[in-house]
C-alpha cells in the first residue's frame, strides 16, 4: 500500500468542473496525494489560476471541456493519454443547479432538458470516453458526484433532483458492465454544500447560507465543506477501497437518515399552546 501520505501516487486524473468548489478541492488534495491532474472546465480563467497555484504543468494543467460536447470530452481524455500515457480516474464532477423550479406546472421545458445535458448526458460522455481508454488496461476508476438528492425528495427543484437519481442508475449499470474489465464505478452525494453552484442557485450570501445548513444538520459540530468530499475521492479513487464498486457514498452528516417534519411540527403546536 502506499504511504498515506501519497495515497495517489502514480496516478494520472481527469476532473470536470475542476475549476471551483468540488471540483477545485479535489484537484488540490489529489495533487497532493501524489496524482497527475487534468483540470477540465469551461471556467478556463479559473481553471488556469488553480492549476498555477497547484503545481508545475508537468504535474497539473487545464483543458477546457464541455462536458455536453463528445468533441471536448473525447479531447480531454486523449490529452491524458498522450501526455502521460494513461488514464487511472475520471472524476465526472461537473454539473449544474438549473433554475429553482418547485413545482410541476411552472417549470421551464428548456432549463430540464439543459440540467439533464450538463448532469446526465455529460456524466455519460466522461464515463464513455474513460472507459474506451480504461478497458484495454483491465483497471481504471470512474467517479460521479450525484447529491443527497439522489436518495431523498422533495428538497431540490424537479430537474435537478431527477438528474441525480439518473446519475446514480447510470453508476450502477455500469459498475456491472465495466466491472468485467477490472474498473470500479461509485457516486459521491453530498448534502448540501456552501459553493458557487447552491450561492447562486439561492442567490443568498455564503454565512447566511452557512447558517442555514449549520441548524439544518443532524451532526452537529461543523458543516459539509468540499474538502469533506475531496477525500470521499482519494478514499474511492485509491487502492484503500479495491474492491468498492457500484456504492452511491452519501456525505451528509446523516441528513437522509431521518425525517424531522413529525417533531417539528409536535413542537410546533406546542410553541403555540397555551397552558
């Protein structure tokens, strides 16, 4: 096994939406365990800061990927090939909130179908074009970042939720195609996390935001933060977790666990009785 402290080591990685929150967190930590990584983004300004900041290029560096185009996908994982001769984890992190669509009647045709590209279609792309390259070498790791959404209801708007739960079927059916040929297939599904993509779905401030997660969460002590899920990666992307494979990791201090509406609402009408 190799030291802990590399837990990485040797390894060559592609990460999407690698420019921010996620994404960027876990560039940063596997780097450190010893990786090889690709950056793949369409934030190239970003993308290029956080590769700077990582390392030298022979170690980190970015290609701009969209993920709904096969072309880009096809392009990103050809670099890794060529530029260090293999690819050992594709991290499918990226993916959008979509707009905040509640209900059923007053939801935007166009934004569901745009959500599903970017989460779904695009988590097929990464998942494809690693495996074309994966399956000669009888071993790889394909990871997905779902959400707690993927196991619970009604807290996310329609498109994105649904986009989460295909996200993780699409991990399953192939943790039992790609498992033949010696590649693991998991999902991380963090709870809700402070990052660009929830500040700007609920348009609020980063505290304020952080407030609120801080008194929804079950396990009390600190919150969800993305370096929290940068070492779900390493964890399910290193020789620690050999034989892991079609598991949907829920990273969520026990949230799905549970269902609080009964005693919120015993302590409700308690609050409002009058002795």
């Amino acid at each position: 096994m190799a030291p802990i402290t590399k837990r990485l080591e040797g390894k060559v990685a592609i990460i999407t939406g690698g420019s921010s929150g996620i994404g960027a967190a876990t560039a940063k930590l596997f780097v450190q365990h010893g990786a090889k990584v690709i950056v793949a983004d369409v934030q190239d300004d970003l993308g290029h800061s956080l590769c700077k900041a990582l390392g030298p290029n022979d170690t980190v560096f970015y290609v701009h990927c969209d993920v709904t185009s096969d072309s880009d996908v096809k392009n990103v994982v050809d670099t890794a090939v060529s530029k260090f001769g293999k690819l050992d984890i594709m991290y499918n992190n990226a993916g959008i909130a979509g707009a905040a669509d509640l209900t059923t009647l007053y939801s935007d045709n166009e934004n569901f179908k745009r959500v599903f590209e970017v989460n779904v279609y695009g988590a097929f792309l990464g998942a494809k074009h690693a495996a074309r390259v994966m399956i000669p070498s009888n071993k790889g790791v394909i990871l997905f970042t779902a959400s707690v959404a993927s196991v619970i209801a009604g807290a996310s708007p329609h498109a994105y939720t649904v986009s989460k739960h295909a996200v993780a079927g699409l991990m399953k059916n192939l943790c039992v195609e790609l498992g033949q040929h010696g590649i693991r297939v998991n999902c991380i599904s963090p709870a809700a996390i402070s990052t660009p993509l929830l500040n700007n779905a609920l348009k609020m401030d980063k505290k304020v935001i952080e407030d609120i997660l801080r008194a929804a969460s079950v396990l009390k002590g600190g919150i969800l933060e993305v370096e929290d899920i940068a070492e779900a990666a390493v964890y399910l992307s290193s020789e620690e977790s050999k034989h892991v494979s079609g598991v949907n990791l829920v990273v969520d201090g026990g949230y799905s666990t549970t269902n609080l509406s009964f005693t919120s609402a015993i302590k409700n009408v308690m609050n409002h009785t009058t002795i």
